[in-house]
C-alpha cells in the first residue's frame, strides 16, 4: 500500500469541505479535439494519425486550448490528453517507448493550463486521465501483471508531470479496474506519496460492462479498495445511468461521479450528432445530485463547453443529497444498506443469505476427490468446468477451487482452471490451497471478489500475512482457520484463542472484520480414536463462542471432514444433523455439497438421536465396558444402504433427445461428452444437416440472448467455441460423407485506420469461424488500399469494417467510395459504437454501388450471411 500523503490532497479538502460542492469536470477531449479539423501531419505523419496523445508532443497548442475552452467556463476538474497512453496501446503507433514522456508532458500541459484559471476561492484540479487499453484481460488478451505494470508507468508520469488525482476511467472490465488499482499503488509507493484515486466505469445499453459486471458486482469488487470516488462515464446518456447511480448512492461507499455523453449519438456524414442539449443534461443530473447525492459531474463523448457552462451555473445552487461517504482514515465507513459480499465478473452474492447458510460447493477439490485429480491428470479442463457447472445447478452460492495435486505444477493448474470458471460461471469463487502462490495465480485471473482458503499460524506469522497481503491487494475475503504452532486446535478454549489472535491480528493490519471467516475446523468424529470423539461437540461450542466474541466476523466449516471414513449414505445423515446443529450454533457459512445434505425431516428421528449422540460423545459404560457406543449404533443403522438416493440436480443432457442435446450443448458452452452426443446423431443423420439443424439452432438462441442482455460476452464466447470443437469433430465425417468443401463463404473484416479496437471484430471472426465460415481477418488500423488488395486476393463474399470512433465512420464511408473505383461490389457490413442504423443506411448506402448493411453485433453479421449466401444460391439476390 503507498504511504500517505504528508499534505492532505487539496482536491479532497475541497471534495470533503463542510460545504460539500459540486465539482464539475470538463467535457469531451476527443470530441473538442475533432473540432480542429486536424491532418495527418498535426499528428507527427499519417502512421501516427488518429493518436491523439502523441499531440502533447506535435501541437500542445491544441491541447492546451481544449483545456482552455473548459476553464474559462468554469470547470473545476480538468482531464489530461493520455486517455490511450500506456505502452501497450501506444505501441499500436510504435510509441510505447515514449508512454512516460508523453504522459508527463500531458500533464504538465494541464497542469500550466489549470493554473492559469486558479484562485484561492476557486481551485482548478488536473485529473490524470488512464483509459482501459483496448485489450480485456479477463477473456485472456492481456496479462494482469503486464496491465498492472502499464499502468504503473502511466501513473508514475501522470505524478511527475503534475496530476493532482488519478482517474481510471471508461473501464470495461473489472479485472483491468484491479490491474489499474495496483499499478496505481505501485507508482505512488515509488514516488512516496499519495493521490486520490477515482474509478469511472462504463454501463452498456444492455446495464452491465462489456464483460457483463453489473452495478452490484461493481461496488462489491471495489468496497475493499482505497478508491475515493467511483461514478460513471461514457456510452450512453444521463438516463440510462439512472438506475446504475441509484444502486452506488444506497450501495457505494465512495463519493459517486456521473459524467455521461450528450446521450447517444446519430451519425451525420460521419460526425457524430449528440441530441442532449446543454439544458436538458443540466436537468438530469440535477436529479442526481440533489436527490441521490452526486458530488462530481461532467461530460463525456458529444459535450462542449456550452455544455460544462451549464453544469457550472446550475451547479452553484445545488447540495448533493447527504449519505455516508467514506474517507481517508476511515475504511469502516459504508452506506447503512451495503452488504458483505463476494463477487463473480457478473454480479455478487452475499455472504449474509436469507433461510439459509452460505453454501461453498466443494467438488472441485483435488485434495478430496480422486474424480478432479484424473481431470487434472488428463488436462481435462472442460470436465473441471462442467463439475463447477453441476454445482451452480446444485444452488451452491460460491465455489472452493483446489488443485494441490503432488506432482502437479499448481500455480500452473490454478491460472488455468480460475481463468476458465470466471467465464464459464456466474458465482464467486473461494480459491483453496497451502500454498499462497497458488492463491496469487487465481487472484490475478479472477475479477470477482474472491475468498482465500485460508491462512493459519502453523508457519509462523510471515505466512499467515503474506495471505493476508494477497486478500488487501486483491480485495478479497480471508479463511483463518485454527490452527498455530502448536498444530490444529482440538478444544473450543484453544479454537477461540487462535481466532482472536487473529482477529486482533487482522484489524491491526487493515482488514475489516466482515471480511473474516473463521474456520474451527470440522475434525472427524468417526475413526473410534479416543482423542477424536470430542470434536464435534468442541467445535460446535468454539462456533457459539466465536459468533458471541466476534459478532461481524463469519463461521466456516468444511462439513464433510467430520463423517470422514463412513459409508456414503451414514455420512449424509451424519453431516446433515451436523451441519443443521452448527447452523443453530451460529455458523453461517459452510463448505459442502449440497446434493448430499439432506432435510431433517428426511432423516429419522432415530437417526438424528444417533447422530447427536456420536457428535456429543453421549456413550454409556458400565463399569469400564461401554455399552452402548453411537459411532457403532450408526454404522449399524445404515448398514447395506446405498447412498443413490442422493437428490440430483435435475434432468441431465443424457435424458434429451439427441436434436434437443445439441442444441443444449451449444447454449450452454457445454463441451463435456460433446464427442458422444455428435456420434450418437451421426448414426442418423449427415453431418452438415447435425450443423445446418441442431448446431446452429442452438446458435441462434445464443445469438437471442445475447442481443436481449440475457447472455454475457463471455458465455457467447464459451458457446462459439463450443460450436468449433463440434464443427471440428464432423469435418473428417464431412470429407469423407458428403465430398465438398465445407466453407460456407469467405468473409474479410478489418477495423478501419485510425482505430485500434478490436473487441468487436474479434468477435465477428469467432462467430463467423464456427459457423462454417472462413474468415480473412486483417486486424487494426488497416487503410482502404489493404482491404482492397486483400479482397482481390481472396474474393471474399462479403467485406466487414469495424470502428469504435466517431472519425472511424468517416473513414468507412470514404473507403466505400474506394471501392467502387477498385469495382469491387459485394455486400459490406459496417459495424461499431458510434455507427447509427440512419448514418449507415442514409448516408453510407449513397456512395457505394453495393449493399451497405447496419452490424448492429456479431450475430447481425452471421444472420446477414446466412440469408445472402441462402438467396444468391437461388438467384435471388439483387
């Protein structure tokens, strides 16, 4: 963690002043920089076109007249011109080796410029401005330590040139909100000081970010972090933020922020039309502040001065609505309706759950299922994933990963598995080892809110706080179980002591309480040991003792240790009573399976006595001979009873007709006995009809859900591969059955110069990829010469052009132009965030000789092809 500051940051005693103003940042840098008509050369060479960072350097000018056109309205807030400037995004225009420099002088720049504009009454604050890369790390395309190190590098010039506080901003995915927030503590432990740290996250039309976090997740992954301000900006309007700035104000801890575009934009001749007008952004976000309690407003995309010279006036008789806001100093503080929770990428859970305990599934242990060590064993990722995925259907509310494995290389093997769960499955995880390296190689894969499990004294105290290092670095929740130098505690007397040893332990180092979870240890009960027949009742006791001591602090258990040895369907109803028993003593989380507790009231009552006798130790002797022993009692009861009965989680694959099976496989990512099912329909029916019929059937509700929310970025991809490996596997039954070329046509994509973001068209290839197409990729900033030379080549069926920016339009409409000089007349798909279904059918569809079509997403483009290729094979496409 970076020291403190020595001085308080002015920008915090001007945020947190009794008087509490609004502070209003500037408005849209890109969209002012557009205004200046600037050339290729304005920009150090056509190469360089389009890197708006690289004119801090070719015309600080320009730069530091947007900054202008804001102060002089009134702005207090103003944003440095290195939104794109880490080495990974700079090195798109070979400029990584300048990215310190340029964000140095880009903040300089400011920095010269807001102190032009400051007086004591009113104080003018430069915000180093980091943007997202164009790359997300949690679908793999980055690693988090090299993210973590860009940033720390940005930073580190944003401070040296002056920034009065670091803003991550437009963040797309919160694994990269966790690389940013590390690089950032990193440049301010070298520099030796501290800067207030504010995180501005994107919200996409659909109500989450572009890799599917929701409000919740969002505030639940951040609440541990040092952050002094979390708020919105970017994508959409003021009033599509609304319900997302509700959820901060009764939720966040943070001081919020709300800067949105002048809503979303129209595309005119290939600029950018914004239709909230100065007054009508003025009146929605004088909803926010006065009545949820927005303290920072600006603007993003389509917002000039005219625009922050509105906020500015309103603003001045405006008073935030009061809610609890933490400080510096006081890491306690959170709004009255936050909840202790963890996180998954998508949303959280609670650990607090109505009518119920936490449940922790606990099949995917190496350390006690010989099933998930033969995964292991075979590299067999998809069957780990689909055990991950039985358990959400078993309602489990978290998932404990372990894979120590002797002979395994488990750092290795945690990256692999964690990086495929967090796209695969919607709950949190509990990552499970001894060792904290392993811990730490999930952490940086995983951008949910974890739990570690666990940490102990049994090596000493560097161990048990280097775990807890991890937890504050990370922001997740910590296991303690009990155990010291002395070895695991046996006695309530000895577990309470470990527990508040720690307890003491880790508030003195900065974890709050509620991220504890305690763990007394479930010892067996069932070996016949003389020393062992204690355990249960001393556990049970150490729970209501720790819930009464610690009351913030939580209880866990891994439940089944304590039946360990005993028939499957004894240790069902051992656990059960065992876990219900615990439950009333105060426990509130366990880890378990859940298809293998059952309701008491499907446990005898004669049973339960059995059981609650052998937990308690209740045997009877006479004399020295014991006459009636429960473990003996029990194993008797349920002698010769098949533990089958065990509850399942409902119909499997296996019980669908084989059609339904495939199609299921396919919506839900399901790669496990994939190969089986395919064998199983090819003995009835061609292998292009399984594709044309089953396949892509299932592709199509993938394709529904997705563009009705329904579905994450993530999952789509996990389908389409899905797809590929079942396209794979009938290629040779292809070949050999039906002797063609299986192509279903040729598709070129390419994001258009000047642009360097490729999510999008990533997407398109490994949609069109997998479902039967073949797909001529390019890549970025590809000039109108490289995309006509490449279509001469390769006589794609179809052309698409992808671009985020505003001035990327331009450029596709001008490459249109192009290729009717070059004669080329195949449809053209146009797809992208700032395009419009009116810029694209109005004013793109004139200037080409072709079909122009709008790519509203990736599965635009496959129904587009699929209906083209359909109508051009019976002469009906004109």
């Amino acid at each position: 963690m970076a020291p403190s500051a020595d001085v308080a940051s002015a920008f915090l005693q001007r945020l947190h002043s009794p008087e509490r103003p609004v502070l209003v940042f500037d408005g849209g840098t890109g969209t002012s920089l557009q205004r200046h008509d600037l050339t290729a050369g304005d920009f150090g060479g056509p190469e360089l076109e389009g890197c708006n960072e690289h004119l801090v350097f070719t015309r600080p000018d320009v730069v530091q007249a947007v900054h202008r056109s804001f102060l002089a309205v009134g702005c207090d807030v103003i944003e440095t011109n290195t939104f794109g400037a880490t080495p990974l995004v700079l090195g798109e225009y070979g400029l990584a080796h300048q990215a310190y420099a340029i964000n140095k002088r880009g903040a300089e720049l400011a920095a010269e410029t807001a102190a032009e504009f400051s007086r004591e009454e009113k104080p003018r604050f430069v915000a180093g401005s980091i943007g997202p890369t164009t790359k997300l790390p949690t679908l793999g395309q980055v690693d988090f330590d090299r993210l973590r190190a860009d940033f720390a590098l940005q930073a580190r010039g944003l401070m040296d040139g002056g920034a009065d506080l670091l803003l991550l901003e437009t963040c797309q995915d919160v694994l990269q909100i966790k690389a940013g927030l590390q690089g950032l503590e990193e440049a301010m432990a070298a520099v030796g000081r501290r800067l207030p740290v504010m995180v501005s996250v994107t919200m996409e039309t659909t109500g989450t970010m572009l890799v599917g976090a929701d409000a919740a997740a969002v505030v639940t992954i951040l609440e541990p972090f040092p952050v002094d301000v979390l708020g919105l900006n970017c994508a959409t309007g003021p009033d599509l933020m609304k319900p997302h700035v509700r959820y901060f104000s009764e939720q966040s801890p943070f001081v919020i922020s709300c800067i949105p575009n002048a809503g979303l934009p129209e595309n005119v001749g290939g600029v950018a039309h914004y239709r909230l007008t100065p007054m009508e952004m003025r009146m929605a976000l004088h909803h926010f502040v006065e009545d949820l309690g927005v303290q920072i407003i600006g603007g993003c995309c389509g917002t000039t001065p005219a625009h922050i010279e509105a906020l500015v006036q309103h603003c001045q008789h405006l008073q935030p609505a009061p809610r609890p806001v933490r400080q510096r100093g006081n890491n306690g503080t959170s709004p009255s309706g936050y909840q202790p929770a963890a996180a998954s990428i998508y949303t959280n859970t609670t650990y607090h759950q109505d009518n119920s305990f936490l449940i922790i599934g606990e099949r995917l242990n190496a350390s006690g299922s010989r099933k998930v060590r033969e995964l292991l064993n075979q590299d067999d990722w998809d069957g780990l994933v689909s055990i991950a995925r039985q358990q959400v259907n078993e309602n489990a509310h978290l998932l404990d990963v372990n894979v120590d494995f002797v002979g395994r290389d488990g750092v290795s093997d945690m990256k692999a598995l964690v990086q495929r769960l967090v796209t695969n499955v919607n709950l949190p995880l509990m990552l499970d080892s001894t060792e904290w390296q392993k811990m730490e190689a999930g952490l940086k894969v995983a951008g949910g809110k974890c739990i570690l499990n666990s940490t102990n004294y049994e090596d000493g105290e560097p161990r048990f706080y280097k775990v807890l290092e991890l937890a504050q670095r990370f922001g997740a929740g910590v296991v303690v179980g009990a155990i010291d130098e002395e070895g695991m505690a046996r006695t309530a007397e000895k577990k309470l002591a470990i527990a508040q040893r720690a307890y003491r332990d880790a508030l003195t180092y900065g974890l709050p309480p509620r991220e504890l979870f305690f763990d007394p240890l479930a010892l067996p009960i069932s070996t016949g040991v003389e020393e062992d027949r204690r355990n249960g009742a001393a556990t049970l006791e150490a729970i209501g003792r720790i819930r009464q001591q610690m009351p913030e602090a939580h209880v866990v258990l891994g439940i089944s240790n304590v039946s360990f040895g005993l028939s499957p369907a004894t240790r069902m109803a051992l656990n059960s009573v065992f876990l219900h028993d615990c439950c009333s003593a105060g426990l509130d989380a366990a880890i378990v399976s859940p298809i293998k507790i059952l309701p008491l009231n499907k446990i005898s009552q004669e049973q339960q006595n059995v059981c609650r006798d052998l937990i308690h130790d209740r045997r009877r002797f006479s004399g020295d001979v014991c006459t009636y022993d429960p473990l003996t009692a029990l194993t008797e009861m349920f002698a010769g009873v098949s533990g089958q009965a065990a509850r399942t989680p409902g119909p499997s694959l296996a019980d669908l007709p084989v059609e339904e099976r495939l199609k299921q496989h396919i919506i839900d990512g399901e790669r496990l006995n994939l190969e089986d099912s395919l064998q199983l329909a090819l003995q009835t029916t061609p292998p292009l009809e399984i594709v044309n019929r089953f396949l892509l059937d299932g592709m199509k509700v993938v394709g529904t859900l997705f563009g009705s929310g329904q579905m994450q970025l993530p999952f789509v991809l996990q389908s389409a591969q899905t797809m590929k490996a079942a396209v794979a596997y009938l290629e040779p039954h292809m070949e050999k059955t039906d002797g063609q070329n299986q192509s279903r046509g040729k598709v070129l994509i390419a994001t258009v110069k000047g642009d360097v973001h490729d999510i999008g068209k990533n997407l398109v290839d490994i949609i069109l990829t997998n479902n039967g197409y073949e797909v001529i990729n390019l890549g970025i900033k590809q000039d109108v010469t490289a995309i006509i030379h490449a279509h001469q080549e390769h006589q794609a069926d179809c052309i698409c052009m992808s671009g985020l920016l505003v001035k990327s339009t331009a450029f596709m409409k001008d490459n249109l132009a192009a290729f009717n000089d070059a004669g080329i007349q195949v449809p053209v798909i146009l797809g992208g965030a700032a395009l419009t279904p009116r810029f694209v059918h109005r004013d793109c569809r004139a200037v080409y000789q072709g079909q122009v079509i709008y790519g509203k997403d990736a599965f635009t483009d496959l129904r587009f092809m699929d209906a083209y290729l359909k109508a051009r094979a019976a002469h009906r496409w004109d």
